[in-house]
C-alpha cells in the first residue's frame, strides 16, 4: 500500500484538507452540524485508506475529521491515511469502545442542547459494499442522540468527487499501465497453443502476479478479482460479471479476459478477447461488430453526451449492422477511487439510486467504457471495458493496449 505522505508536487498527490474544507463549505450551506459518511466511496475520497471493514468518518464543521474503523485494522489505516493517528480510531466490543458510542462520542461536542443536524448517507444500490447507514445503525445512534435530526446528504460528496483532480487521474493512469501488464502477461502465456491445458483460474492467476509484480495493491473487482470467461460463459445472456471458473480453455472457443488492478485506491479494469486456435467466418462476424462498435462507442465520448444520446447513437449502428439482438443497451458506468462504482453521475434521475440517463459528461470526469456482446444460441460473446476520461473535445482511454479480437 501507498505511502501516507506525498510532496505537493508528487504526480498523485491530492489535497486531502482541501477536500475536506470544500465538504465543511457544503455543510455550512446547507445548515448541517456534522456529516457522517459510512460509504466505502466516501472512505476512499476522504481518508486515503483502504477500508474493508465496516467504517465511519465524522466531518465537524471545522477542523480535522475523525474515521473509525475495526480495531484490529486501525493501526495499518492510520499508517496509510494523511490523518494522524488521533483521528484514526478503532471500534471493537469494549465498553464505550463500541461504533455507537463512538460515534456518539465524537458527534456530542458539536451539538447545542443537543440538538442539531446530522448529514448520514442512506439509499439503495447494486454494489454490495456501498456502506449506507444501516437501520440498525440509524435507530442506535436515534437513541443515544435522541434531539438530533438527520438528514441525508450523500449528494454533497457525490457532487465534490464527480470531477477528478490531477493526482486522481494520475492514479487511474498508473493503475490502467498495470493491467496493460497483466494483459501482455496472458498474450504471452496463450499465444502458439500455449492455453492448451490452461484454466481460467489459471489465466486469473497469472495476470494477478504479472500485475502485482508492477505494484498493483489489489484486484480490486468484487466480482471475482480478475474475471476470466470463456466458451459458452462469454455468451451468457447480459453476462457481464464472470468470476474466473475451473473450466479449461479449448481451441476454437472465445476467451474473454477482464482485468483489474488498483494503485493508491485509483483502478485499472480492462477487456480484451480472444478465439483460441481457430475461428470460424460466423465467429469474425461477431468480432467485427465488437470492434467497430467500440471504436465508435469510444469516438462518441465528449462534453455534452450523454448516457441517452450515446447509446442512441450506439443501438441505431447495431440495427444498421444486424446485430442488436446480442447487445446489452448500456455502454458505460461510474467509476471513482474505490467503492465509488456503477452509478454514473448523480443521484437526480427518475429512478431513484440509478443513473439519470439524461447526465451530461463534463471535462475531467471519469466512466468506464462497458460494453457487453453475448450471443448465447452460439456461445460466444465479448466484454470491452476500460476507464476513460472526458476531455474538452473527446476523451481519453487509459489503457493503451490494442483494441482487437485477436486469433491465438
């Protein structure tokens, strides 16, 4: 993991107390006395740290924050994070050391009569490890601070994380050259019938140590690290989450190989695809609806887009080539440091919790390109991913490696 302490002009360097100061301006905006965030995303955008367990900041309305996380993991995040080791604190099941307590504990001293508006982060989503304030959670922190109104106020880190800074960006870039990595790794390892006897475990595996050796942190997908398919399992209906399975690569067959990586909390996460030994002309049909789509797809991003308007575009070129019954009608999602996945945007369309098709892209915000083909009667289909970056006039794609359905 990353050291804590960069120099200002260090190329991933971010300005943490900034971040907070522009959080503390929102909460005065909107009248809120203490916000705290319970999102793995708000975690990562505030504390520079990886958190798996269950973890909490309390954001005062000046000053430093305060996270807390499980005791047994207290020490290494305070090691990683910009915070001291006075805004660090572990929870565990002690008396008053408990995550009620504490938080109750940190939240009083800012409270009058105690009474006062507390920002918590609720809703709904499709990644499990969001961090919503739980029920449980709500109702015990009601009973210990039974004057105070909470609100929710998600938007507020929602709105400040959307566009990315410099030492973000840098990260997602040093991130997508690892997966690059991971993905000459298995070019190398399959090419000339060297996938003859090869799991897609294998594959896994053999990126993960090529990407590591390049000083990736962590696999980052929790669907499944490295998600490797192949055959019949790159044709799954709307299959776009393979976690790598024991099935063994056979000639004639697609492989469809998603990589993940992640550098100081920015991620890499790149497709390529491939038929192994041979393909038939039915095949290279399919291909080259995949690759000229994707050019296309990545041809259309800029300011101004939007989710509607770009897969318009997309599913009229599909119709006009014959093949957007293979398609799944969606070309993108979110992506931030991590736990800030899927929802592109914000929290202000008509469903609730779910992308606002009509988002429009703005300079230096980030997506992954997520494209899915799945033609199930044959089993085969192909998954393109890769994070980019919205310029002033198009965008950047952060991995570099060849856009190509390549025979091996």
């Amino acid at each position: 993991m990353p050291e804590k302490k960069l120099k200002r002009d260090d190329p991933y360097f971010i300005d943490f107390p900034k971040r907070i100061k522009s959080i503390q301006k929102e909460m005065a905006k909107h009248g809120i006395d203490v916000y705290l965030g319970s999102r793995l995303r708000t975690l990562s955008w505030t504390v520079d740290a990886f958190m798996p367990w269950r973890s909490y900041i309390v954001i005062p309305p000046e000053g430093l924050p305060t996270a807390i996380t499980f005791v047994i993991d207290a020490a290494r995040v305070q090691d990683e994070s910009w915070l001291d080791e006075d805004h660090i604190l572990g929870y565990g099941p002690m008396g008053g050391q408990d995550q009620v307590s504490l938080l109750a504990g940190l939240i009083k001293p800012y409270l009058k009569a105690g009474k006062g508006i507390i920002a918590m982060e609720t809703g709904m989503g499709t990644y499990l490890p969001e961090g919503h304030l739980t029920l449980f959670e709500f109702v015990m922190l009601k009973a210990a601070l039974p004057r105070v109104t909470f609100k929710n106020a998600h938007e507020i880190i929602d709105r400040l994380s959307l566009i990315k800074d410099a030492g973000t960006i840098n990260r997602f870039r040093e991130a997508s050259r690892m997966v690059d990595i991971g993905h000459k790794a298995v070019y190398q390892a399959i090419r000339n019938g060297g996938y003859k006897n090869m799991t897609e475990t294998e594959i896994a595996g053999l990126a993960a140590y090529a990407m590591r050796k390049a000083g990736s942190e962590w696999e980052w997908s929790f669907t499944g690290g490295n998600e490797i398919a192949s055959g019949y399992r790159t044709g799954l209906a709307a299959g776009a989450c393979t976690p790598a399975s024991r099935k063994k690569l056979k000639t004639g067959e697609a492989l469809m190989v998603d990589l993940h990586a992640m550098f100081r909390l920015g991620l890499g996460d790149h497709s390529h695809n491939y038929f192994l030994g041979k393909a038939t002309k039915r095949q290279l049909w399919h291909a080259k609806n995949f690759v000229d789509l994707i050019h296309k797809c990545l041809k259309a991003y800029k300011p101004g887009v939007s989710p509607t308007t770009l897969a318009d575009e997309m599913l009229a070129f599909t119709e006009e080539r014959g093949f957007q019954d293979y398609m799944v009608p969606g070309f993108e999602h979110g992506i931030g440091l991590m736990g800030d996945e899927w929802r592109i945007g914000l929290n202000d369309g008509p469903f609730e919790y779910w992308t606002n098709p009509d988002h429009v892209y703005k300079k230096d915000e980030m997506l992954i390109c997520a494209v899915q083909y799945a033609c199930p009667q044959e089993n085969v289909g192909f998954r393109y991913e890769n994070p980019i970056l919205i310029t002033a006039k198009g965008c950047e794609f952060l991995s570099k490696f060849p856009l190509s359905i390549d025979v091996v």
